[in-house]
C-alpha cells in the first residue's frame, strides 16, 4: 500500500533440474520471490512460469511444486508415516500406495524407523528429515526450501548441507533454495542469485562470484572471512595505499589511468612471505589478533587508512548473524583479515606477508561496480 517494492523488476531463468539458492540479508525479497513462485505471495506485474505453463493465476496446490519452511509445519498429532504420505493421501491415493512411496524415502533419508513416533519424539535433525521426505514423495516438479536448515545447530546444519547435495545429485529435481548464509549458498548453489533491497545484484557460479562480483555489495556479501576494503589511488600501473605499493595485474586495462578506486582482497589472497611466489609484492604487518584455527590461522590487523563506510559494505556487514562485520566498528583504521597456512609457525611482533597482486579487485567509490582489472568472468547463461 506504501509503494514498496518487495521485488523489484526480478529477470531469473531457474535451469531444469539444477539447484539455484536465492540469497541476501534480511528484507533483500529473496523469500518473497520464492512465496511468488510457490503461489503464496500475488505479483503485481510480470509473469511466472513452471515449465511452459504461466501460473500467475494458478492455485499453489495446482502448481505441482512442494514447498519446505524453516519452521518445519509437521502435524504434531500425526505419525511420522502419516506426515510423509499426507499428500499422496490428499490425492486420494489408497493405504497401500502411500505406504510402498513412504518406505523408501523414509528409509533413503535415515527416518525409517521413526515412522510411529510423533514429531515432539523427533530430535531436529529428524524433523527436518521428515519435512523433506513430505516433499519428496509427492514427486513433485519442482522443490521450494525457505531456510530449512536455519533452526538446526551449526554442526548439524553442516551435515544437512551435505545430505541435501547428495539428494538433489539423487533426485535431480529442480530446487530453489533461499537462505540468508552466503557460506550456505556457496557450498549447496550450482547457480547463486545475490539480491539487495528488492534487486538481483547478480546470478551466477560460486566461484565465480567469488572471484568476479558484479559489484561491491556482492564483493563485501560473498566470501568468509570477508573481503578487505579501503580506499586506493591508481598511478602508473600501480595501485598505491595506507603506504603500501601494489603492482597491477599484467595487460590490466587500469593500468594507464589515474584515479581513485575502493581496492578489494580477499584474506586468502595473503600467504607467509617465506614459502609464496617470489615474484608477490610483501608487507609487514603487526597484527592485532591472531586467530589459529588448526589449519588456517587468521591475522586481523589494521593499516593507516580510514575503513570503507559504503552503503553497500555497511548493508553487507549487517548481514553476517556472528556480526563479522562489526567487530571492529568503532576503529577508526581499515582493519584487515590475511587467511594464512596454520602449519606454519608465526613470528612475535611483526609478520611479513605475500600479497598476490593477480587477484586484485578495484570498484568505483560513486557507483560500487567492478572495474575490470582483470580477465572478466564468463558469463553463465
């Protein structure tokens, strides 16, 4: 009634048969846009369509799609059996029909012997088990999962990612997958549409987001720990900051401006001085805290820059649930993270780090999109 635009103008082909995850901080319209797909939500303008079939005006049980909430929605006074086969039974189908689709999916997902217990007996792994099989035996032609794993325990929700790969490898039915963690989307999305504020800010491959963002929120979203931000000036083929001297990348077409850019690393870009490429620039660096983690070691330190205060950072940094992006808000330096080899033993006081120049990413401080610093990303159809 106000005008807003919960989705805004959104243009996303979903493949047949691939697992696209819609993701972005909260508000960003990427459960809105699946509520649409699904039937729950009405369009104001534009049109769906599942298949060859538009669907604008097709009821949600006509749709022939099955949809998983975060908030699981079993029947508390139903059996896990009854809760698998409570569609097919909707159907009209008979007992033993429902029974001989419920058993193999039961068993596949690990509930088969839960089938007599009631959800309040179930651990929330295995509701989560039994709200996915629900789907699963309708056989549907596409699947709808709004945060399923979100409720679950950090552990478990890493052991779900898995399970939910391996069944889509299985199944190979179309899904849709909306989550506000990007590591989440990064690990389960063949294709990942990024949206902000109602907008697609960018749809394609994991790795290629990573390593080719459209823009700065995509730059600052993607990737954990996130990349590091602050401002630069191009000069001479070189890309000078905080006292620091970068070179860059070969055939750059920056390579003969003079301007100003908002300069991005990602933390693995950095590696110990001592066992990189010899041809890296180095830095020396004293840092603030040190974080090993048995295989990688994080250093955060700050340089002699004022942080990156963008829209489009500060949205993305609010996005991260274990407020990454704020632990070092009142700091007035840019503080960077480097993702360095744990085995490798560290220095007291000061670090000398390789930075590979190759992996740079410059963004224009007015608009925040790309500039082409390098080879650009093939596009993903």
């Amino acid at each position: 009634p106000d005008g807003t635009a919960g989705v805004d103008d959104l243009d996303l082909d979903i493949p047949d048969g691939g697992f696209t995850v819609l993701v972005g901080p909260s508000g960003s319209g990427k459960s809105t846009a699946l509520r649409m797909v699904a039937g729950l939500e009405d369009t104001t303008a534009g049109t769906i369509r599942i298949g060859d079939r538009v669907v604008n005006d097709v009821a949600p049980k006509d749709r022939d799609i099955a949809m998983v909430f975060q908030s699981y929605a079993l029947y508390p006074h139903m059996s896990v059996r009854d809760n698998l086969g409570f569609a097919l039974k909707l159907r009209g189908e008979g007992k033993r029909r429902v029974r001989a689709q419920v058993a193999p999916v039961a068993s596949r997902l690990g509930i088969g012997e839960q089938l007599a217990r009631r959800p309040r007996q179930l651990s929330g792994g295995q509701r989560q088990r039994v709200a996915l099989g629900r789907a699963i035996v309708r056989e549907p032609r596409a699947f709808l999962m709004d945060e399923p794993l979100s409720n679950l325990d950090a552990k478990l929700r890493v052991s779900m990612r898995a399970e939910l790969a391996r069944l889509h490898e299985r199944l190979g039915v179309t899904t849709v997958y909306v989550t506000h963690d990007q590591v989440e989307a990064m690990t389960l999305g063949q294709r990942v549409a990024v949206m902000r504020d109602g907008v697609l800010q960018q749809v394609d491959t994991p790795q290629n987001l990573f390593n080719h963002p459209r823009n700065l929120f995509v730059a600052a979203f993607i990737g954990s720990p996130a990349m590091n931000l602050v401002e630069a000036k191009i000069d001479g083929g070189r890309v000078r900051f905080a006292g620091i001297d970068l070179p860059l990348p070969g055939g750059s077409p920056l390579a003969g401006e003079q301007r100003r850019v908002l300069l991005g690393l990602r933390p693995s870009d950095f590696e110990h001085a001592a066992g990189a490429d010899a041809g890296w620039p180095r830095i020396r660096v004293k840092p603030d805290v040190v974080e090993q983690l048995g295989s990688e070691t994080l250093l955060i330190f700050g340089i002699d820059a004022p942080p990156v205060m963008a829209d489009a950072v500060r949205a993305a940094s609010e996005a991260y649930t274990d407020d990454e992006g704020r632990l070092f808000a009142g700091e007035e330096r840019a503080m960077f993270t480097a993702s360095v080899d744990g085995k490798r033993a560290l220095p007291s006081g000061e670090v000398e780090l390789a930075v590979d120049f190759t992996a740079l990413h410059c963004f224009d401080p007015e608009t925040g999109d790309a500039l082409d610093v390098r080879r650009a990303a093939q596009p993903v159809a």
